[in-house]
C-alpha cells in the first residue's frame, strides 16, 4: 500500500510516501509560504505517486468538525494569508482518495500509538516543545478532538520561586508555553536554548514547568504513556529531570507501578524520533484508507 | 426494560432501579459499612427486583482494565475495611446479568451525557466539588480510563495572591482539592461552607481555584460541555465567579463560540440535579444491557 502523508507545519511542510508499516519510501520538505504556492508544491509531489489515501497533520487552529462548514480549514493562526484556509477541501479537489485530518500533535499521537513508543496502547499523551507548546492526547483508542481540539500548551502552571521572567505567550504571559517553550529560555537567558550548557540552572526551571505540566495531564487523564518530543527535548538531560518532577509533584498518589517503578518508560521520548510527526500523518492516510 | 443501579459512595451505597428514559422508579440508600455487610444489603435490595442488568459507579481508587487480576476491585483506598475489596464479583456472583462498572464520577459524566446537561454529546467534563474533589471525563463518545482512572481533583493550581492556607490533601497539600473541596473550606473559615454568606470573600478564592483548573480542563481536552456537581456547588452564587475565571485565565484563546459568547450554557449545574451519581449508574447498566 502507498499512503501520502503530509506534515503541514507552520514553519515547512514536509510530504512523503510511505507504507502500511510506517516506513517512509520517500519524502520532500519546503518552506510554508503563502496558503496557495505552499498547496501547488503539495499537489505537484504528489501528483505521480500514486497514493491510495492521504493523511494532513496541520498545524493549527484548525476546524476538526465534520458538521462544521469550516470543518478542514486552518482557522484562526495569526501567519499572514492562513486565517480561514480551506486547506484539506483544496488538496481533496486535487487528489479523489480518502483524506485523514487532524492537528499535528494529535496526529504525532497516533503514530506515536501506531508504530511508536505507545505501540499497541490506547492511550498517550504527546507533547511537542520547541518553539511553541504542542500537546496531543490520545485517550480509549481516539484522538480526542471535542469543542475545537486540546491546546495543551497553555495550560496554567505554578511559577518557580527563583524565576522571575514575566513569560512570553500574547496571550496569557507566564502559562507553560509562555515559560517553557524555546523563546522563552532564548528571552530568559539572552542566548539560544541549544548553546546553553547541560548543568545551567536553565534546566532545572525548565523540567520544573514540564514536569508540572506532564503531572497535571497524568492526573487529569492517566494515559499509559506520556511522549516528550521537539526541539527542546533534544536536551536528553531534560528527561531524568522532568521524571523527578513529575514524581515530587504526584507523590504516591497515582498507584500505578508504570509511574512510580518504572517512570522511565513511561515519560519517553518518541519512538519515531523526529519522524513522529510525518509518521503521524501516514498513520491518519492508513486509518483513512483502511475507512476509520 | 428494568435496569439496576449503585451509586457505591465512600459514605453512603444509593441503590435503584430505572427504566431506558432515566427515570428511577424506585430507590434505597444505607451507610457505607463493612464491604461485606453493605453488600449484603445490596444483594438484598435487587433480590427481586427483575433487574436485566446492573450498573455500578464506584468511589475508588478501582480498577477498571478488564486483563487486570483486581478488575473490579476497590483497591488502595483508605476506608477500613475496603482496600483490596472485590465489589463487582462478589455482585455478579449474585446477580446472573451483564454489569458496567467505572467511577462515580464518570459514571455521573456518562449519565449527564445520556440524559442530563451533556445529552447527545460526545465530550464533557464533570467535577463533583464536596468532601472531596471528583473528576469524570467523556471523550469521543468514551469514559477516560487508560492506566488507572483520571484523578482530576488533584492537579496542581497557583496560589490566589491573599491565600495563606495550607491545604488538606495529605499528599499534595495544596492541589485543588487540598484548597478548595468542602473540608478546606471549613477548616480555613472555621466554620462549614454552608454558613458563609453569598458574599463571604471565601468565595471568591474558591472560584479562583475552580476556574482555574476548569480553564486548563479546557485547554488539555477541549471538552463539550463543563458540568459542576457536589455539594460545594449548591452555592450557585459561584456560577457566575467560576465562569469570569475561565474567561479571565483562557483571555479568547479557544476561539469557540460557546465559550466566547455563550459560557452560561457551557459552564453548568447537573442537568440531574442530586440523582447524577444514581443516574449515571443507570446509563452504565443500560449500556451493558445493551452490549455496549
């Protein structure tokens, strides 16, 4: 089988082919320009590929209704000329497959589930922490859409006693995103997060924020994995420090031996590597061509 | 059709038994005692009542993974007596048909969801606000179990700037529900909830928490519709301070209309009143009943 997949970022696109097993055969990355050169690039890659479904993990806000009449638009995004793109009915006049449709993280989720390191469960929870804060939940089998769809990234976290940095999110200052995302540790410490060193304090407020962040979403979901992707999470010496966080702020509550024996494969990374948001939108074109 | 329900309270056990429409035809309720005695008059309630299948939402910690060994068990739960109890099989020994089993606090989101606030949606959130702080999740049609069960009562909120209280959870001091269940509030006002006036300044730092964790519900699962139950909520005068808090603390992030413009319709008492814990019980069985 040959299932399009399509990571329609805000920064580049990235499209490939790949099959039922999650392999990419072949893949190409442009930058996102203007909504209408971006989507002739799209169709132009694809049009000898021979495809037999396509999946579009998109950046986002983005309409996930299918009673809606905005249902496949990009929506509200402040990137000039994407406010209220009809992305997916664009790339479905040019192509007569089944389409797969869902946001980026959510659909990192599912091929995390897929063929990643949630393989075979029902649930996780992906984050994605670069230059904003992304969070897929996946939960009893379903990308969880709901009203619009989860935009964990901003949730509300407590501030660390020693970080008096005002957060850099227009909309809500100090949440997570606003503190913990790659402009925020770029702003805080006047230099990129990847020139900083593996012992600056920058570390210990930054697991400080996720690990909150990551208790909260435990308590209020209990997913049987939670995946720490992005750029940020490149800082391998993040991971032990979020798991202790996320034990200190738990404490014993949740009694799952996942959490409290063996909380390094539970808080992972992801199994796909930085494949996982490519491989998400091949696992949304399977799940389409297989009429789920 | 005649459907069993319990409603297995921590403090009390509310058995009845109701009809597809939701309705209760008949009710009993006794003090939590014992597990073997409050079974016991379980048994002896639904003796010959002709019940064609029995639902039961459950105080916890319980298990709900069917491959579990403790599938139906209550397991690490303080209450003397009832750690490691085997509540549902020691039921189905009794009764000859089809059983549903979760929390109460999903079972009353399902049941708000089958014929109360949330009916013919796919998605909600419900807390329950009194002696303790519940939460059930619905989402995509499904109650939120994964690795054990959502425990929502306890995710971590910032501190309200004129708040010195400690908090009375016994493992995270002051989570939501260590600041803002029922026994919080007594013990920081010196007297019980009820006997604050409407405009007691306690109210306005208990809709600070509320709508706090309410708004990063929200953000992390963009729920239908958010339902506030238990006893706490009695005081209706926190409706309209919880909702100003969501709106505060999201600021026209989520751009959906029921929360920009319409969150009275959004933010709501139980369409079931008291009976969404008996109720919600009720939908399980006739779920069961019904194969599902």
């Amino acid at each position: 089988m040959r299932i399009g997949a399509i990571e329609a970022g805000g920064t580049k696109f990235v499209c490939g082919v790949g099959n039922e097993e999650g392999i990419i055969e072949d893949r190409v990355s442009f930058p996102t320009e203007q909504p209408e050169q971006t989507t002739k690039n799209v169709i132009a890659y694809f049009q000898d590929k021979g495809v037999e479904a396509i999946g579009v993990g998109s950046f986002g806000p983005i309409d996930l209704d299918p009673t809606s009449p905005l249902y496949g638009y990009v929506t509200t995004t402040p990137k000039p000329g994407w406010a209220n793109y009809p992305l997916l009915s664009t790339l479905k006049e040019a192509f007569d497959v089944p389409f797969g449709w869902d946001t980026d993280v959510n659909a990192a989720a599912f091929g995390e589930a897929t063929w990643g390191a949630a393989k075979g469960l029902d649930s996780c929870v992906y984050y994605t922490i670069g230059t904003g804060v992304g969070v897929g939940v996946y939960t009893e089998g379903k990308m969880v859409h709901g009203l619009v769809h989860p935009e964990g990234g901003h949730v509300l976290t407590r501030r660390h006693p020693e970080d008096d940095f005002a957060g850099v999110c227009p909309y809500h200052g100090d949440c997570l995103e606003g503190m913990a995302a790659g402009p925020a540790l770029e702003k805080r410490w006047k230099v990129k997060g990847s020139e900083l060193t593996v012992d600056h304090p920058a570390w210990t407020i930054e697991a400080f924020y996720i690990g909150q962040a990551v208790a909260s979403a435990i308590l209020m979901l209990s997913p049987k994995k939670i995946i720490l992707g992005g750029g940020v999470m490149h800082q391998e010496q993040l991971f032990p420090m979020i798991r202790a966080e996320v034990k200190k702020n738990l404490n014993g509550y949740v009694s799952a031996k996942a959490i409290l024996e063996d909380i390094d494969s539970y808080i992972v990374s992801p199994g796909l590597g930085d494949n996982a948001g490519l491989c998400g939108a091949l696992a949304l074109g399977l799940a389409a061509a297989q009429g789920k």
